[in-house]
C-alpha cells in the first residue's frame, strides 16, 4: 500500500503575515548589519563572515555537515519541515526583537550551531527533572 503526501495550504491571512514577518526579520537584520553584527537576510549569524576566523575548508566542511543532518533528519519533507520551523523561529525573533531589542542584540543562530546543539545528549540532571516531571505527568492522566 502507498500513501500521498500530504499537501498543506497555508491560508491568505496566514501567507500575508508570513509576508510582513518577513520584512520585519529582513530590516532587523540590516540594522544588526549596520551595527556590525554578522546576520544574513533572515537574521541568522552568517557563518561567511568567520573566512578570516575559521580557515574556508572548516566552513564548508560544516556546511556539509548541515546538508547531510536536514537530509537524514527530514528527507523528503525537509523542505516542508524547514518552512514551518524556520517561520516560527522569525516569529520568536521578531517578539524578542520588539520586546528587548534596544537592550539586547536579538540574532538568530547559524544552522550549524542549531544542528549541533540538537544532537548534543541533554546534560544528567536535566534529563533526571525531565523522567520526573514526566512521571508526574502520567499521575494526572
């Protein structure tokens, strides 16, 4: 048997907020520009701007690395998945942003920091609070 995949539709409304956080995320990353902090169009570090820091090959090898991780994580859907993701991800940054920016440098992290910190194992006594507050849980269902 073989199944379809789904097709989700993201309504008017939704595609014209889309729209306007994607303006806002794009004028706070030209102003973090002008600040001298190094974000790309969608407010995440810009890991091209650490050639001088990081020798090409490094960069390119995380690169990779980033490509290999969407691919074996998502496959298929990686497209999809990166959508969803990265649109709550602007939005978080735009509240951040409006809430605390005169204060706080609000950026995004690269895609590689975010892949790697997601396969970083949790630390012992974070994983001990969660098992509890999980079987806590189950208490009350």
């Amino acid at each position: 048997m073989q199944f379809e995949q789904p097709k989700f539709e993201k309504s008017p409304e939704r595609k014209e907020g889309g729209e306007k956080l994607e303006s806002f995320i794009e004028a706070t990353a030209l102003e973090l520009k002008k600040e001298g902090i190094p974000v790309n169009e969608k407010c995440r570090i810009d890991m091209d701007s650490f050639k001088g820091v990081y020798p090409e090959e490094v960069i390119e090898k995380d690169r990779n690395t980033v490509k290999e991780l969407r691919k074996k994580w998502y496959g298929e859907l990686a497209e999809q998945m990166e959508s969803e993701g990265e649109e709550l991800e602007m939005l978080k940054t735009a509240i951040f942003q409006k809430n605390l920016g005169a204060e706080f440098v609000t950026a995004r992290s690269s895609y590689y920091k975010e892949l790697k910190l997601a396969r970083r194992p949790l630390h012992p006594r974070l994983k001990e609070r969660l098992n509890v507050f999980e079987r806590s849980l189950r208490k009350f269902t």
